[in-house]
C-alpha cells in the first residue's frame, strides 16, 4: 500500500474522489495502481429506489506513466441490484465518465492526453503507444473519440471566410495495387486553416459540404481558389455563384510543365525510338527545362540550348519551352486587365497550328480558364497559407505512415491544421 503523500498526489492527478485500495509492482510489468469510487451508494438509474451492492467487477484501464513507469488503472466497479420488485431494472455496473468514458480502454485523463501527443504535436500512435506500453488501437480509438468530440462538437472552430479553396490531397495508396485514393482540403486561403477534409476530388462531397454551411456564411465567401479542375469549378458555380473564382498560381504553372515533360518524352520516342536513356540530349536537359529561365546561370542556359539543338531537331521542346516560360511571365503583370489580356492573346498564339500539340493543349486549357487566371490579380490571394495547410498535412501524413482509414486521416488532419480549440480538450465528452 502506497503511503508516501507526494507520491498518492501524482497517481491521483486528474481523477476524482477515488480511494487507493492498493499497488502492484512488478518488475519489468505496468504498475498497477488498485482503485474504487469514494462514493459508494447508489440510486437505481430507473426508478430512483437506494440500491444494494453486490459485488464488484474489475476494469484494467491504460494510464499515464508514473515515476515514468507504465502504469495501469485498476477500477474495481461495484456492481448494484435494484431492491424495488417492480422494477424492470434489474441489476447494473457502477459507471464514472471522469475515471473512463464508457468503453474507453484508457482512463480519461489520459485519452485526453493521448489525443494532445498525438493531434497537436504530430507524434506517431505508435510512439505514443510504446509509451504507455499498450497496442496502437487504445491510442488510436482514443484520439479519434476526443479528437471527433473536439474538431466537430465545437461549432466556433471557424468563422466567416472570405477566401475559400479546394485541393485535391492523396491520402492513402491500398491494396495489392496500391490504388491511389485521393479527398479534398477545404481551406480558409486568408489564414492556412484547414476546414475541413471530405473524401475523394469529384464535386459531390465538397458540394455537400458548403450547402451544410448556413447561407449567410456562404454569402461572406468573396473568392473561391481551384486547381484546373472541373469538378470543383462546378461546386463553386452552384454554392457560391456571387465568389470570384481564382486559379491557383501553382497549378497553372504545373499544367505547363507537365506538358513540357510529355513534349520532351514524345520527341524523344520519334527521334531516338526509345524512352530516355542517360547519354540522351532530351534526358539530359530535363530538369534544366523545368527550372525557372530566371534562376538558370549562363552556363546553364548555354547548356540548355546545346542539348535542344542536339535532341530536338523541330525545335518543339524549345517552343514548349518558351509557352512554359510565357506563363509564368503571367505573374509578373499586376494589373488585371492587362492579365486577361495576356492570356487571351497567349491563348490565340497556341492555337497556331504549327505549334506541338502540346503547346496547342496547354493553350485550349488557358482558354477555358481565362477568367480565373487573371483574377489571381484582383483577388491577390497568396497561395502561401494553402501551402501551409498542405505541409501540415504532409506532416500528418508522414507521422502516421500513410492512413488506411479516411476517418483517421480526416481527424488527424483537422487536430493538427485545423486550428482547434485545444481549450476544450478538459471539457468535451468523447464520442
Ligand atoms: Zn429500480
């Protein structure tokens, strides 16, 4: 039996008015600290009458390391039988939602903790759980009920937003094919915040998601970021029709460089009959092409127009250069006239039909997206804080090493850059 006062104070932190009834110790095991509620009548939950104690049942819950030793709590719950004959409510187990949530394999104190180590500081399940020395499901069940209680219980998670966007995020790769299965960042563009993730990029999901959100919220929402994606386009027309729609830079920018890279790969295939090898001019200048011109030194870009003269007889990788580089020369302008106007004469240029069909693809797509590409330069949102809450996903992601669960990934995603209210960790009940 513990006696030593500093020692009872650090066991009992956090729970409520329980007695100790006794500690084990064995070596290289859990402490096991024994406990039962100080109180010990009981009403009958149904029809009020005092109950009578008949015996106990023992529940073994995970708890927080002691003396920095794994330990366990033992709850030794009274069990209690009704004494009105009438009642229908025979006999049942005593309950305490301070010691543990209904079900919960961990005490409370420490489901909330877990659900900080793990949420907030991006620490791996595992970790937390070779730390408590139990199995990744008690951690991982834990965080999950908290954190769901924490992300989706507090309806002030987020306020008004005026510049909203949507992202296409891989989360998981399953199955003996590793099929690639893909949900959808709702992000507040302004601050980085991660409202919320939905599963798959088709505009069904996302679509549901803003007809939930009352009508005066969407009416606060002035611009709507997107890739070059239908889809979302879509959404954004049917939710939020009055929402300046605005391309993001960084997808416009990759469109034209992946269709750079399928321009070298195909003039590659019709010159050299084979798919690149290392001594191959159009191999060798690949990533000087992506590169931007302004970073290229002059050697650099000597080397660049050697290797095309060598690999690119037509000079067609050369002109997807050039409507590469054009592009970006986009972003230079601040003026949104003058954008609109640059695309659309950009646009008209591809449409040459001399130009690699590449060029002449990347073209019909500036086309389609005029309107959205030149608004970057009204709406001057920065890409920055989307970027933001993409990294913080990444790091979710790789603390977790890839989720299987698109519920685990979504709370996961949203305790860690989603901004919660950690000040609600003490008070939410866990779902
Ligand atoms: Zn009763």
């Amino acid at each position: 039996m513990e006696s030593n006062p500093t020692r009872m104070c650090e066991l009992l932190v956090g729970l409520p008015a329980v007695h100790i009834l006794g500690i084990e110790d064995h070596e290289g095991e859990p402490l096991r600290v024994h406990i039962e509620r100080a109180e010990s009548r009981a009403g009958c939950p149904e029809c009020g009458v005092v109950a009578e104690s008949k015996g106990r049942s023992v529940v073994v819950l995970v708890d927080l390391p002691v003396y920095g030793r794994p330990s366990r709590l033992v709850w030794h719950k009274r069990r209690f039988r009704c004494l009105e004959v009438t009642c229908p409510n025979s006999s049942w187990t005593e309950s305490d939602p301070k010691i543990a949530a209904p079900r919960m394999a961990l005490a409370d104190r420490t489901g909330r903790w877990v659900t900080e180590q793990v949420g907030r500081n991006a620490r791996s399940v595992n970790e937390v759980a070779g730390e408590l020395s139990c199995d990744w499901h008690t951690v991982n069940d834990a965080v999950v009920a908290y954190g769901s209680a924490l992300v989706d219980d507090d309806l002030d998670r987020f306020g008004d937003v005026t510049a909203l966007g949507l992202d296409e995020v891989l989360f998981a790769r399953l199955g003996k094919w590793k099929r690639q299965h893909f949900s959808t960042s709702i992000v507040d563009v302004d601050t980085g915040q991660l409202l919320d993730v939905v599963p798959g990029r088709s505009g069904k999901e996302p679509m549901a998601w803003l007809n939930a959100q009352p009508q005066a919220w969407r009416d606060e929402v002035a611009f709507a970021t997107l890739d070059l994606s239908g889809p979302y386009r879509a959404v954004f027309d049917a939710c939020l029709p009055n929402a300046v729609q605005v391309a993001d830079p960084f997808h416009v920018v990759k469109l034209a460089n992946s269709k750079l890279d399928e321009c070298r790969r195909r003039v590659q295939n019709e010159t050299l009959g084979h798919r690149g090898r290392r001594d191959d001019p159009l191999w060798k200048v690949r990533r000087l092409l992506t590169k931007a011109d302004e970073r290229l030194d002059e050697p650099g870009r000597e080397k660049l127009l050697g290797l095309l003269a060598a690999g690119d007889p037509k000079g067609e990788v050369k002109m997807t250069w050039h409507a590469k580089e054009s592009i970006r020369w986009l972003y230079a302008h601040t003026d949104h006239d003058l954008a609109l106007e640059f695309v659309e004469r950009l646009s008209d240029d591809m449409a040459d039909k001399d130009l690699p069909v590449e060029v002449r693809s990347l073209g019909r797509t500036l086309k389609r997206w005029k309107h959205q590409i030149a608004a970057w330069h009204t709406a001057q949102v920065s890409n920055g804080p989307t970027e933001a809450a993409n990294n913080l996903i990444k790091r979710v992601k790789r603390a977790a090493f890839g989720f299987t669960s698109f519920r685990n990934y979504r709370i996961r995603a949203l305790l860690y850059a989603g901004k919660p209210n950690w000040s609600l960790l003490k008070t939410i009940a866990p779902h």
